[in-house]
C-alpha cells in the first residue's frame, strides 16, 4: 500500500512540475504565435530529405522561398547568377596540412531538384527555445556597450589618426577576436575559415568563427556575415553548422542567422544554410576548413555568399535591404565572436572559441583563417593594404596575424607605419585647428577655422595673399518674376541644425583618414579624374559634339569616361547664375559620381580652365550617397590642378554660413515639392571670381590661380555630368543623372535648369542671346529646352536613369 501511495505521490509531482514548465513555456511562446510563424517559415517542399544528423531538408521552389515575405522584396526579380565571375584565386597549398571540408551531412541522403533551394526545416521545439518572442529566433541579440568609464575606456580598441578615432567599443554580452582593415571601399572579401566543434557552457551561449563586411556609425553599422558557428539556442544541438547573417541596424531590430527571416534570397542547390559541416579538425591531426567569400555585384549591387574549394554560389542578400551597404563595405573583419551573458564578469562562460586554444598556440591547435582576401574596385583579390588585430579579452580569447618567414603579404607593423607616416602629413595638411567642431547629425563633422589659417593659403600663389573680405562691387541680382512657380529655394545644409560658426571663422567639413583612403592615391584625392577623350579618327570626328553658334560651329569632344547634358553660350563672360534643382539620384559603382552643375570655362575645347559648382553625389569623395554642395576648379582640364571644395588648397573662404562639401536637403520629389538652390558666380575688378549660393557670399577662386580666366570666360554651360569607367559601353552604369528621369518628362519628374542668366561687360544680369542643348548619350541621359516653362521663363530639362533598354 505504502508503495503504491509513494508511486501516487511521485506521478502527482512530475504531472505539477511538468504543468509549470508547461506554463513557462506558454507564458514565454503564444502558441498561435507559433503557428503562425512555422507557417511564415514554412513552405510547401517539392522534396524533402531526412538528415542522419536529425535535420529535415525541405527542396523549396526558387520562387517561393521565405526572401519575398520581405515588405522590400515583394516585386522582386530574382537574380539567378551574379553579372560578373565571382574572383578565384590559385594558391599554392602544397606545404599545407589542412584539407577543404567539401560536404554538408545532409548531402549523404539526396540532393535538391533544379529550380528548387534546400532550406533547413523550423521545427516547433526551435521555437519553443525562442526567448521572449518568436520573432526573436534567429536573431543575434541587440549589442550592449559598456559603460563609458575609465576602466573600460582602457580596454576598447582605438587607433588615433590625427583626431580621427577608429574606435571599436567593447560591449558587456559578447567577446570578439579578429583581423580588421578598414578605410578603403571593399566590395568583397574572403577567407580560408578552419573548422572546429568548440564546447558551448550555457544553452543560450554561441560561438562562431567568421568573416564581417561592415559600413555605416559604429552604434548602428550595416552587416553581412557568414562563418560557422555552434548555437544550441537556435539549431538544438551542439554541432558546428554553417551560417549567414545579416542586419541593417547593428542587430537591434532587423535581419537574422540563415533563412529564419525574410531577406536572403537563396539560388543554389548544393548548400543549406543552417546545415551542419563534417568532419571537424582534430588537436594534433588533420585540419579541415571552408572558403567563405562575400562579394557585391558591381552591375546590381547584390551582395552574393559564395563557398567551398568550387566557388559554389548560395544566393545573395539583396541591395534594398541596406542603405550603407548599397555601395561597399568600410570595415572587413576575420575572427571569432563568443556571445553569452556570462563574458566580461565572474565567474565567466566555459564556451571556447576556435578550437579552444590561444591564437598562439598556432596552427594544428589553435583555429585559423588563412589566404585572408580582399576585393577592391578591380574585382581582384588582393591581401589587405593594412590590417590590425584586436581581441576584447586577451586573457579569455586572443588573436594573432602570424607571419612564418618571408612572405608576399604585408606584416601589421609595417603597413601601419607607413599609414601613420603618410596619412598624417596630409590630415594635418588639410586638417586645420578648429576654433569650435560642430557634429551634424549626418556625420560630418565641421571645423571652424580661423578665417587667415584656412588651407587656401598652402598654395604657392597664395602664400602672401591678402583676404578680400568682400566683393569689390555689389553682385548683381535678378529680379525674376516667380509667381507661377512652385520650386522653392533650398536654403538648408544639415550641419546647421546642430549649431553655427562665430565671427572671424568659416565652416570647413574635416576630412578623414577613411576619406583619403577611398582615393585611388593621395596625390589623386579630391580630384575629377582627367577627361580621356576618344581617338581623333573619322568614327570618332562623327561622334564629336556640334553646336552652331551664329553660323560657327563649336566642336566638343566626348570622353571615354564621363557624359554630360549640358546647355551652353559662347562669348566673352563675366559671371553666371542658375536655380538647380534639387535631387537624390542613384550611383551605381563606389567610383561613379553624378552632378547637376554650372561651369565657366576659359574654352570649349579639351584644353580648358574652370570654375563650377552645384550639387552631387560622390561616394568615392564623400564616402556616403547623400546629395552635397560642391564647387571645383581646374586650371589644365582636370590634369594636375584644382580640386573639390577645400581638398587642395585654392578657394578662399569669406562667408561662415556655408561648408563647401556640405550635404543639402531637402530632395525634391516625383509630380511634389520642388527644391532649388541658386548658384551665382560672378568676376569683380580685382579678377577674382566670387561664389553665391543662394544670398550667400561663400567666397572666391583667387585671379592668381589662372592664366586665361583671369579676365573673362569663353564659354557657359548648365547642365548634368556622370562619370563612371562603364559609361559609353557594354554593360553601362546604372548611375542616374538628374532626377533620374529623361528630359521629356519635364516639370516635377525630370531635373530643371531655370532663370539661367549670364553677366558681361555691362555688369547686368542678362538671359544669354543664344544657348544649345548637348548630350553625349541621348538614349542614356538626355536634354529638353522649353522655351516657356511654368513661369514663361524659358527653362532646361536634363537627365536619365543610364542604363535601359535603348543604353547598353
């Protein structure tokens, strides 16, 4: 009896027990939450293969993947294979002992059909282990800074580059050692990750070993990742399996490991995300490893995972997922990341990284990455220019770039000595000490400068020069009737909301090292590139721009690397004025640039000195894709001579209400508010030549800079430029120019030019006597002279998307 009351007692507690673990779980999950999410997740499979590791392999359909459940991707077009051969490189591994891991477990049991992808089922049980939410699997857990004290400060991991911090914080939940390089744009990366199966402590600890492609603020960065990692949290077990991630704001609210949200977009069939990897590597015995490479496409802006000793291609994380990362990545990493609750405090996790050996415990015992690569606007792989090293805890996790002998790859010491070296004299060079900072709220950073130590004065003839603090005489305004208009004028550049320059100073936006090392070489930084024009051949006299001017003929030659829509004057000018309007258009390659502009040229040939300004979109400059105001000047076609804004020294600055290289806003939008901004360039009695911007006296490019522009110029032009090295060829840049619409679309869609005037001997501002449109590629960008616009004022059309149908 007694047995049977205690048997009683014993099947009464498991059944109260199991009812409290049940009730946890509930108040955790709600179970229609669950359903619903296995149901998002979830898709119909063609095929299905059972794993011996206890995994399900579900063949989905191509084109019904998770991916388009992705509010961006629900019209999307899927791109089957990347538009360019994804980089491969021969390297010599006869003298190595590891081998490539060459199969998931999976893979034993079957393999996918074409036209289907293979996706690692969600089961329930996964999303049991969800933590609060089921809208939190799969996700990295937001990253928490520590606590800006003194102790921490000590341990986060900085570099100085005259005033400019690459500064990587440490956070309180998870522990990183890695390989970094930073400063160029990257558009790709790779790695040789050597495979392990480390311990993993608690149940919600992870551990994984691999490469990040990272740009955008350091507290709300952009990311693509791939590696393998150990994650019982979310895969159930403790096996190493491969992995992708990816987040768009530091992994606070987007993106996710795998396909376990909407985003990937996976194209082929030989790799499961999420799948489990095999054979490990071994203490002492064979190494095994995995070829990770990420790479954007330069034609789509696609960023595609590729892996395995067959460059096998797995899909891509589409471009509108990102903003940052549209264009290229700042920051590489290679590594290992530990995340547990447990790092940084005592007692600390047990959850190894690696193999659970010390980095310098070398190869065969400590986990490695080799044939480190980066890819570059050449779309080659290349070994980074500098890299550096970094650990949160080097008595927890270390890493170490080890060298063994002589090498073609450069050492750490090394390079960053010659960054130090070279960076620093041009910081300092352009970099002048700042009586106030102003941080804007889009990142620049904005020095007031004492007037008399502003860079202008660097240049040789210069070096004497006597601030003219005004314009010899009142530049002239036009008075324009603008009643039936309904652009406004744009008065606003976004560091002024965050403060102003005192008397006695102006605003000069700092220059950084990532910005010079953007620039194809120091000397080159802040430079148009040289215009290339076309062999002087009958082809190419037959492809030559002609405009008549009063029965002559004014020939200009197209560039190889460079097309405008332009509409010009011919005489003998004084000054030029012009509302732009204002726009955002898309830049296709990290090198392309795109302008809506004024020029004032000494002659119409490629031989020419100039002065212009406007607007543009520059990433390769300005490392962003914001719309900036710039001016430029050249006194040999861009050879040698001049610069944007204050990159070189030239433009002398007067006014401290605008900053050359400043961004503007706001944009105008497509059939709403259109935005212009006045651009003025006028020629006083002294020869200089003053810049406005709207009544704004911004400063001027002194005479002494010129030969034949000292007196007057020749030629005027209003107009677009996009330059790009895929522009007048197969495939052709998709960088817009203008709003991205053609001409004919007019008022509201396309980019206006309106209230040109030029000024001549009479110091009055005059509407030009006679102007002609010219394209170098009507059916890429094109022009639309209305000789009454909205105002009756006549106004000029120009722009276009680049590449479509009729431009290849």
């Amino acid at each position: 009896m007694a047995k049977r009351v205690s048997l009683l007692f014993l099947a009464m507690a498991v059944y109260i027990l199991s009812g409290v673990a049940d009730g946890k779980a509930k108040a955790r999950v709600n179970p229609s939450g669950i359903d619903r999410k296995l149901k998002l997740l979830k898709k119909p499979a063609v095929k299905s293969i059972k794993s011996e590791d206890g995994d399900i392999i579900d063949c989905i359909d191509i084109h019904k993947q998770p991916a388009f459940d992705h509010p961006a991707l629900r019209n999307h077009k899927i791109q089957m294979r990347p538009s360019f051969d994804l980089p491969t490189e021969k390297i010599d591994t006869r003298n190595e002992s590891s081998q490539p891991v060459i199969f998931q477990t999976w893979q034993k049991s079957g393999s996918c059909p074409k036209g289907t992808v293979p996706i690692r089922r969600i089961r329930k049980q996964d999303l049991l282990r969800a933590a609060s939410s089921v809208e939190q699997l799969g996700t990295k857990p937001p990253k928490f800074p520590s606590a800006s004290n003194k102790t921490e400060t000590k341990n986060s991991l900085s570099t100085d580059f005259n005033s400019t911090k690459l500064q990587i914080l440490q956070t309180i939940n998870r522990s990183t050692a890695f390989l970094v390089t930073v400063g160029y744009n990257y558009l790709g990366a790779q790695g040789d990750i050597n495979v392990w199966n480390p311990k993993v402590d608690l149940p919600d600890d992870y551990t994984t070993a691999q490469i990040w492609l990272k740009s955008g603020p350091g507290d709300n960065f952009e990311s693509v990742e791939a590696g393998w990692v150990v994650n019982p949290k979310l895969y159930g077990d403790r096996k190493t399996r491969l992995f992708a991630y990816w987040t768009k704001d530091s992994y606070k609210t987007t993106g996710c490991f795998d396909l376990t949200c909407s985003g990937f977009v996976q194209t082929g069939t030989q790799v499961a995300l999420g799948a489990a990897l095999y054979p490990w590597s071994s203490s002492g015995g064979p190494q095994y490893q995995v070829t990770f490479g990420i790479f954007l496409d330069p034609k789509t802006g696609n960023w595609w995972l590729k892996s395995g000793p067959n460059n096998i291609v797995i899909g891509y994380w589409p471009k509108n997922l990102f903003g940052y990362l549209s264009h290229s990545a700042t920051m590489v990493q290679w590594g290992g990341e530990v995340y547990s609750q447990n790092v940084k405090k005592s007692p600390h996790t047990w959850t190894q990284m690696g193999s659970g050996s010390f980095a310098e415990f070398l190869e065969t015992s400590a986990c490695f990455i080799k044939h480190v690569r980066i890819m570059d606007n050449s779309l080659q792989l290349k070994y980074p220019q500098w890299v550096g090293t970094g650990a949160d805890e080097e008595n927890c996790y270390t890493a170490h770039n080890y060298v063994q002998g002589y090498t073609v790859e450069p050492t750490l010491e090394g390079n960053l000595l010659q960054l130090l070296e070279f960076d620093y004299q041009k910081l300092k060079l352009l970099n002048k000490p700042a009586v106030k900072t102003i941080k804007s709220e889009d990142g620049d950073i904005i020095d007031c400068v004492d007037i008399y130590k502003q860079p202008a004065f660097d240049h040789p003839v210069l070096w004497n020069h006597k601030i003219q603090a005004r314009p010899s005489f009142d530049l002239p305004i036009g008075k324009l009737d603008t009643r039936n208009e309904s652009s406004q004028t744009m008065i606003l550049q976004t560091w002024q909301k965050s403060g102003s320059c005192p008397k006695g100073t102006v605003p000069i936006r700092r220059i950084r090292r990532q910005d010079l090392l953007r620039a194809a070489s120091l000397e080159e930084f802040g430079r148009k590139p040289p215009v290339t024009p076309y062999a002087s051949n009958k082809a190419d006299r037959k492809s030559s721009l002609f405009a008549p001017f009063n029965s002559s003929k004014l020939q200009a030659k197209p560039a190889v690397n460079r097309v405008t829509a332009v509409v010009s004057t011919v005489n003998n000018y004084t000054g030029g004025q012009a509302d732009i309007n204002l726009w955002n258009p898309k830049v296709d390659l990290p090198d392309d640039y795109t302008t809506a502009q004024m020029w004032l040229k000494s002659s119409p040939g490629d031989d020419f000195e100039s002065i212009e300004s406007g607007w543009m979109v520059n990433p390769s400059l300005y490392g962003d894709i914001l719309t900036r105001l710039f001016v430029h000047w050249t006194k040999d076609s861009y050879k040698t001579t001049g610069c944007f804004d204050l990159t070189c020294s030239g433009f002398v600055q007067t006014g401290s209400q605008v900053a050359l290289g400043a961004s503007l806003e706001p944009y105008s939008d497509v059939l709403g508010t259109q935005i212009h901004v006045t651009f003025s360039t006028f020629q006083d009695y002294s020869g200089h030549w003053w810049l406005k911007i709207g009544d704004n006296v911004v400063g001027y490019w002194p005479v002494t800079l010129f030969d034949r522009l000292n007196q007057s110029a020749l030629l005027v032009e209003w107009g677009g430029e996009v330059y790009s090295k895929n522009v007048k060829k197969t495939p052709h840049t998709n960088t817009e120019m203008g709003s991205g619409s053609f001409a004919q679309t007019r008022y509201g869609s396309a980019c206006f030019i309106n209230n040109l005037r030029i000024q001549d001997a009479s110091l009055q501002l005059k509407f030009p006597e006679s102007l002609q449109p010219l394209a170098d590629q009507n059916n890429c960008y094109n022009t639309f002279y209305d000789d009454k616009g909205p105002s009756g004022e006549p106004i000029f059309y120009f722009g276009g998307p680049g590449e479509n149908p009729r431009c290849r």
